[in-house]
C-alpha cells in the first residue's frame, strides 16, 4: 500500500515596521489557504458537482482515522512563502513546510517524510520513506519526468502520501480490533448446538454444573478464559480482508498486500 497561504496585515503606514516586528505567530484559520482553484484540474475546479462548499474537490474528504487533523497539516505544505514568512502557528501540532514546485524527487521525499503527517501514529521512518518514494516516482511517470511540477501535480503528490498514510493507520487499527475479536477465549465446556428440544431444567442444572467446576478448579477456569493466538495465516486473512474492505468503501481500486 502502498497552496499558497495568503496573509493580509491590515496597519496604519506610519505604525507598519512596528507592527511588523511585533508578530510573533499566526491563527490556524489565517494560515490555511482561502482559494483552491490552482490545486486541482480545470475540469474538477470549474465542476459544481464535485465540489465542496469549501471549493476543494469532494474527494479530499475521506472517512478515515485522524483525516482532518492531517488533511489541515498537509495544506500547510505551501510553495511559495506567504508574505508573513513562514511563521510559527499559534495551534499547537500545527506548522508550515516549504516545498517548492522545483523541487527534486529527494528533496520531495524528504519533506514528506520529515512533515507532521500522521506523526501521532509512529509509523517506522523506512515505512514513511517507501511510501513517499513509491508516490513521487508515481507521479513523476504521469508528468512525464518534468522537473518542475505545476501546481495540481505538486497538490497530487501531497494527497496521495496523505491519503497512503491514512489508509495504513486506519488498516492498523482495524487489524487490531478484527484480531482482538479473533482471539477472544471459546470455552471448552461450551455447549454444541443440537436440534433436540431443550429440557430448561437439565439447562439450568448444566449451567449451574459448569459454574460449580470453574469455581472449584482454577486450572479449567483459567483454560476457559486464556484467549487463543493467532497464527500467520490467520492474520494473513484478517489483513487482506480489512484492506479490501476498506478499499472498497474508500471507492479506490487498490490491491491488499501482505502483512508483515
């Protein structure tokens, strides 16, 4: 599995350089671009339909583990500097990375790797480093190997790795459940299902047989309660399945891998 932030300082001219000297940050809200219409295709831009109400293309919307923290992160990767500078921002968590359209394929990976996307979940840094590498060779093939990107290419290469990021988070985390469920302890007393009527007072008797002997041997009841392991194969299955189930609701036409 494998933006231009555009500040305007409203000041007095005799009272500018002051100001200007006084700022020490930014907001968030004022940091984040207002105008998409040079991310993207003409063709999706110039569409209502495919729209956002905030003008971005509605397939930057996704159901995902953390996907709007890291969707806002990712727009503050800009190419050009705002003309603040790049300032610190006030929200915690939150900063700018610059990464012009020039750039070379190491340099792109480098940001990438080295941007705050998805850092809450520890992802190995050769992880990172693959997965970014994978995207810009990717979309250097579809620009033809130009050397400087135009702006929905260079936007295209930010999505793709955020978008590769957020899928793998949201695979872990639902490997984890789908095995957490896997292992949960089938006790060895219980009943197989069976056809003939059921007589309540032998089930209650049975019932309470069962209680009686988890009660007095430690050894059965720990051997009722001890949750199986799950061996390669079995976690082959359970990652294949979250893959595909997850491609499958995202709309994408992606291929599971293995689990490592």
């Amino acid at each position: 599995m494998l933006a231009t932030a555009q500040t305007t300082i409203h000041t007095f001219p005799e009272f500018q350089p002051h100001f200007r000297t006084s700022i020490k940050h930014i907001s968030l809200q004022d940091a984040l671009p207002r105008d998409f219409s040079d991310m993207y295709a003409p063709e999706v831009v110039n569409d209502p339909s495919v729209l956002l109400a905030s003008g971005r293309p509605i397939f930057t919307q996704r159901e995902l583990i953390d996907w709007t923290k890291n969707d806002i992160r990712s727009l503050l990767i800009v190419c050009t500097k705002p003309d603040h500078g790049l300032l610190p921002i006030s929200t915690p968590g939150f900063r700018y990375m610059y990464l012009p359209l020039d750039s070379t394929d190491e340099e792109i990976i480098a940001t990438l790797v080295q941007s705050d996307l998805y850092r809450e979940h520890g992802f190995d840094p050769s992880f990172l480093r693959q997965t970014a590498q994978y995207t810009v060779e990717a979309a250097r093939m579809r620009a033809d190997n130009a050397k400087v990107l135009t702006k929905p290419q260079w936007r295209n290469i930010i999505e793709n790795y955020l978008l590769n990021l957020g899928c793998e988070a949201q695979c872990r985390a639902d490997f984890k459940r789908a095995c957490h469920m896997a292992k949960q302890p089938k006790s060895k007393l219980a009943r197989a299902p069976s056809l003939e009527p059921i007589d309540e007072h032998k089930s209650l008797s049975s019932s309470l047989l069962r209680q009686a002997l988890l009660n007095t041997s430690p050894e059965l009841k720990a051997a009722s309660l001890k949750k199986r392991k799950l061996n390669k194969s079995e976690k082959q299955q359970i990652w294949v399945k979250v893959q595909t189930e997850l491609y499958s609701r995202l709309g994408l036409n992606w291929a599971a891998d293995d689990f490592n």
